[in-house]
C-alpha cells in the first residue's frame, strides 16, 4: 500500500512539472493565455456530443461521455478504440493567484481508466461565457471545448 502512495505522488509531481512546463509552451503559442477567475472554476462545463466535465467547490470532479482523442494517456495503456471515457478525481487550478489558466485534473482508476491519469484544462475564453479545452499534446496543444453551463 505505501509503494502505490509513493508511486502515486511521484508520477503525479512529475505529470504537473510537465504540464506546468508545457502551460508555457502553450503561452508561447497563443500569445496571450487567458485567465479565469478562480471562483469560476466551479460548475458544470458541458461539449459536443454530450462532454460533461462537472468542477465540484469540494475540490472533485466527475467526467463523462469525452472524446477518447481528447485526453492524453500519460501513464499506463489507453483503452482501446475510440469511444467515449468517464472518470472521477480531484481537480485544482495550475497555480495559486486571483486568476488561473490551467486546470489540473488528477484522475483516480476506476471508469474508463485503469491507472491515475492527469490531464490539463487550458482556458480559452474568459468572458461572461467562460470556455475550457482539454489540452491533447504539445503537437495539438488545443483540443475539445467546454463551455460552463449557466447556472
């Protein structure tokens, strides 16, 4: 049991380094990342085909119905074929401060995946109507959208 919590944290403070440094890979790209509230995470954030990300206040997250394209396995074997994935865990903006432009997912085994994943949500559009998208790879650093839905 301690060798599957040390695991844990080590692939996830590995992950996070990497994401944290592909953000700026991103930033360099769209020239000016946007930036959400970070009291605006929370909610329901819904896409094409019936994508549906839900940000809880408690800090934990429920996906379902995504685009097997739109995550990035890093860590174990992707499930086979090109259907779509759901999943739980616990969610936290990419950095402290008043506004924030990535969100960090850290996904638990159990769902569609086998072993704890993380993935990155970059933040399109900050406007009133607030966009999210999963980030795929440094080669299509922008993938599916989300848009929160209102409350």
């Amino acid at each position: 049991m301690k060798t599957w919590s040390f695991r844990r944290r080590a692939v996830t403070a590995v992950t996070a380094v990497f994401l944290l440094g592909m953000g700026g890979c991103i930033a360099g790209i769209a020239d000016r990342p946007e930036a959400i509230d970070r009291t605006r995470i929370a909610g329901t954030w819904t896409g094409d085909d019936g994508a549906r990300v839900e940000l809880h206040t408690n800090g934990r997250f429920e996906m379902s119905n995504i685009p097997r394209s739109a995550v990035v396995f890093s860590f174990g074997d992707p499930p086979p074929g090109d259907g779509k994935l759901s999943g739980s865990g616990t969610w936290q903006p990419g950095h402290a401060g008043d506004t924030v432009d990535r969100i960090l997912l850290y996904v638990e085994p159990g769902g569609s995946f086998a072993d704890v994943q993380v993935e990155a949500l970059g933040v399109a559009e900050s406007g009133e109507e607030p966009v999210l998208y999963f980030s795929t790879s440094p080669d299509e650093w922008y993938g599916l959208e989300i848009r929160k839905t209102p409350m």
